[in-house]
C-alpha cells in the first residue's frame, strides 16, 4: 500500500493482487485502477488537488490522464507517483509516459518490471525529492491459468517537501488588477488549468476574439451542459471563447448541482452559470435531468430567441465553430425536414474526413455540439420521459416517434473534439478507438460549399449525380488477413487516384442486421459499433480524398 501524509491529512491507496477472473465492474480495484497513480499536491497547503491513473491492463492510451494531469501542473507543484496492484503489461510499451517521467528528472522507472512497487516525489520545474522502487523478479510478467502477477513486498517512502516562500494568494507577478487579483487567488486555490495560471501568460484574460462580419446567430444561446468537471469546461471555454464571432453574454453554463469551484471559474471568465438541483442517485437519470431542466429555463434567460445551441462540456470547438452555424442555421427556417443542425460527424475519422467546406444530411442525431429550433425542443420537452423510463437522454432523443423522419445536417470535417477520456458512459480505452482519431477543423474561415444543396431536393439531385458517376468497389478489392476484420484481423482497401467518386455495395436486410455492416465499417474506418451516420441507407465519406458512396442492399432508397 502507499501512505500519504500532507499536513496532517491522511489518504490510503490500497494493493490488492487477486486474481483477474474475480475483477468485476463492483471491485474496488477494478483493471482500470491498477497501475501507476500521480497526485497534484498544492505546493504550499499541502492539498491534493488532482489525481490520475495510468493502467497497464487498458493497452490503448494507458497514460493520457497522467500525462494530461503532468502538463497542466503548475510550477512548483508537488507531484507524487506511486503503483496500485500490478503495472500491466501496457506499461513497458509507453514511451510517451517513459518521457514524460523523465524529463521531470526519473532515473529507474524503466528498470522496473510490471509487479514491481514503484514512487517518486518531485517538484514540477524542479527537483526529484526521492525515487524508489521494489523489484519483483521472482514474480511472472505475464498471467497464467486466470491469475494476475503477485506485486512486490510494499513499498514505504518518506519525502520531505520545501514550501515555497510566497505570500498567500500571490504564486504569479502579474499586474495587480482586479481580474488578475481574482485570477491569482482562484489559481492559488485550484490547479489543472494550465494557462490560465501559467505566470508567463500575463494577458490571458479576457481570452480575445476577432468580429464575424456576417453573424447571422447573434441571438442564439449556447447552452453547456456541465458537471463537477472544471479543468473540462476550462478546456472547451479556451477554444468558444476564442472563436471568431463569439458573443460571451450568450453562454450560458447549466451545472448539475452546486460546485464552488464551477462558479467560481465562471465568474473568472465572465460567463453566465445556473446551478441545477436533482433528487435522483441514478447518473443516467441526473444526466436527463440536467438537460431537461437545461432545455425548458434557458428561453426563461433568452425569451425571444428561437433556437439554441447545446454542447457538453467535454467538447473542444473548431476555430469558425460559430461561423458554421451562423451559415446553415437558416436552413432549419427553409426545410422541414430538417429538425438539427450538427457540428459533429460520426464518421470523420482522420482517414474519413478531409473536405471542411462539406456538408451532408444523415438521419441519425449526432449529438456532440447540435443546434435545434425552438419548437423542435418543445416537441421533444411535451415528451419527455419519466422517471420511471431509464434511457439515456441520447439514446431516447433518436427513437423514430421523436425523429418523426427529419434529418440533420452534418460537416464532412467535424467542428468538435471529444475530448474526455473518462465520463458517466466512456473510458481511456473507449476514447483511444471511437474519438482519439477523430479530426476537428483547424481552419479559421472555412466558406461552406452550396449550403442551400442541402435543402431536400436538391440534395437528392447532388446524390443521384454522384451515383451516375461512381466507380464500383469490390468486395475482392479489400486486402484481408487470415483472422476476420470483424475478429480484429486486417483490411485494406487501395484505391487509384483521388477526387473520384467509388460506390460500395454490401447486404442488410434490416437496420438490426448488423454483422456484416461492422465487417465492412471496421474496413472503411468508420464507426462501427452500431448504425449511424446513414442518409436513407446510404453512407457518404471521403476516404484518402475519394468520395465513397456506400450502400446497404436492399434498404437504401436508391436502387
């Protein structure tokens, strides 16, 4: 076990080798908690102000969190690395992690074997203060028959930390104004947010923004929905506060419960937070919750508005996230069957997605940062579900009775990131493979192509050329491996040229018959753990600068 003392506080961080068989979701040591632990100390109050884990088991980004947490530290803080059970085999193939351990000053954390105990102490831009760890090497590496590696014998450290000769609520030399003053002694109290107490920053804020010449959604809200996650909602607001044409007075935070450290960075940035209250326990239902409450008092702060913009606050937006909704909002006025526009495509993977100016429509609701009229949220407000209906707010909000066959909009390149790692319904391993290679644009002033080709008709006129012209794709065509793509094997696909139009081909009797769909979505990289991103059947992306038209047979509405 690892014992910690900071002034007096006490916190215990227990080792426990079990055997892998018997780690279930209710462990207290779950997979996900076993490996290499970092605490954020306060440099002065001794306070532990942030916390990560790196697990070995979860082989894909095992170290984001911890790095993440490294590199939004503060000079001067205290930094404290330690195991929990086993490393995992992950841990020797990171070398990011190795990386980052060493350029704080770590001299044996590549000696060390996955069941050695391990600690370091030391002073972010500055000194290592101890390091030690416990070898192991009688115990094996890998496990066999079902059990997990035995750790080594404990490991006990005792480090004593210099305090900083500061005077309280004074750690920046930043001039002395009232929004430094405020912004000094928030970053005393609090840390994980990089910038925003970065001493050499001295004129972050308020974070600057340059006009949008034609805004055409000056009057729309921005609503973000939040939780107690504040280092997130810093992260998005560095990029919406930054955004071409962004009006400040228009974000509003919706809070699910009272969070003083929330409030507090609203009020540093100047932003509007409303804390919401919720009876229920159950993360499902608080999460509804806090959008329902969100979607019927934000016309009580903008009452003549008549849309609305919502974001989670795990989302980074793109640089001209505001100019792409003041281009395609009017196309909610003009079409009706269209019910949202969003900023997020579920297919725009880094090798399915390459054209910013694009659009499309798809049927399925993509969530992730979306805009919706008025009446829209009212439709879906008259029927809102009960307490006693335990969907998720996302999976409900896209049943056909709610959809009522209208689409949305969609860019070709999306204008958000899912960035947390680790939420109420994701994990690191989930983020790495569904959201990690997702690309968000980086251009500032994108004009969007033929916006009103997206209207109905014209856009079925734009699909059925693009069909007139495609080139087919075979199935003989893909580059397989002797284990099945859906078992995880290889599939390639080379096509000749680029700025061709190819057309695909594959079976699906019902929108349930899912098996060879995630064959063939897993080849084409896009998303495939369950439907989504279709426009009648059809699914549209580019792939290494081709436009692919990929069909399900017989569902589609085009043949």
């Amino acid at each position: 076990m690892a014992l910690l003392w900071s002034l007096g506080c006490q916190a215990w961080w227990h080792s426990i080798a079990a055997p892998r068989k018997s780690v279930g979701p209710d462990d207290r040591f779950s997979v996900q908690e076993r490996g290499l632990h970092v605490l954020r100390v306060h440099p002065i109050t001794g306070q532990v102000q942030g916390h990560a884990v790196a697990s070995g088991w979860m082989l894909v980004s095992a170290s984001h969190a911890v790095r993440s947490l490294v590199r939004t530290a503060r000079d001067k803080d205290v930094l404290v690395f330690f195991t929990v059970g086993e490393f995992g085999p992950g841990m020797r193939i990171d070398t990011e992690l190795q990386e980052v351990l060493e350029r704080l000053g770590a001299e044996h954390f590549t000696d060390r074997m996955p069941p050695d105990m391990y600690a370091m102490v030391c002073i972010k831009g500055g000194s290592v203060i101890m390091e030690a760890y416990v070898a192991n090497r009688a115990s094996p590496t890998t496990e066999e028959d079902g059990q997990s590696p035995t750790p080594a014998s404990p490991l006990a450290i005792t480090a004593h930390v210099p305090v900083p000769q500061v005077k309280a609520d004074v750690i920046c030399p930043w001039k002395k104004t009232p929004k430094n003053l405020a912004r000094a002694k928030f970053c005393f109290n609090y840390d994980g947010y990089g910038e925003l107490c970065d001493c050499n920053k001295r004129h972050l804020l308020p974070m600057k923004h340059s006009l949008l010449k034609e805004n055409n959604i000056t009057d729309v809200p921005i609503v973000i929905i939040a939780s107690n996650r504040p280092q997130v909602l810093f992260r998005q607001m560095s990029s919406l506060l930054r955004n071409r044409g962004i009006i400040v007075s228009n974000i509003l935070v919706f809070v699910d419960g009272l969070h003083h450290e929330v409030e507090q960075l609203c009020s540093l940035l100047d932003i509007k937070c409303v804390a919401q209250t919720s009876d229920y326990d159950d993360t499902t239902l608080r999460i509804r919750e806090n959008y329902r409450q969100a979607l019927t008092n934000v016309w009580h702060h903008f009452p003549a508005a008549s849309r609305l913009i919502v974001l989670e606050e795990d989302l980074e937006v793109s640089p001209d996230f505001v100019s792409y909704f003041s281009q395609t909002s009017h196309l909610l006025d003009l079409d009706s069957s269209l019910w949202c526009i969003s900023a997020w495509n579920d297919n725009g993977f880094d090798s399915t997605s390459s054209d910013p100016a694009a659009l499309y429509r798809v049927e399925y609701f993509p969530g992730l940062g979306w805009m919706m009229t008025r009446n829209s949220v009212q439709q879906l407000l008259d029927v809102w579900p009960s307490e006693r209906e335990g969907y998720d707010w996302d999976v409900w909000v896209r049943w056909d009775s709610n959809r009522l066959d209208r689409e949305c909009i969609i860019p070709d390149v999306s204008r958000t990131y899912h960035f947390g790692i680790s939420g109420s319904h994701t994990s690191s391993a989930f983020h790495a493979l569904y959201y990690q290679d997702h690309t968000i644009n980086q251009l500032p002033d994108v004009q969007l192509r033929n916006v009103n080709g997206l209207l109905k008709d014209e856009y079925e006129k734009e699909i059925r050329q693009l069909i007139a012209e495609a080139e087919p794709i075979k199935a003989t065509d893909f580059q397989l491996g002797e284990i099945p793509p859906s078992q995880g094997g290889p599939c390639e696909l080379e096509l000749e040229g680029t700025n061709k139009t190819y057309a695909f081909f594959f079976k699906m009797k019902a929108w349930e018959d899912t098996d060879l769909y995630k064959t063939v979505a897993k080849c084409f990289t896009i998303w495939d753990l369950d439907v989504r991103g279709h426009h009648h059947g059809l699914w549209r992306f580019h792939y290494y600068e081709n436009t692919v038209l990929m069909f399900a047979v017989p569902l589609n509405m085009y043949m």
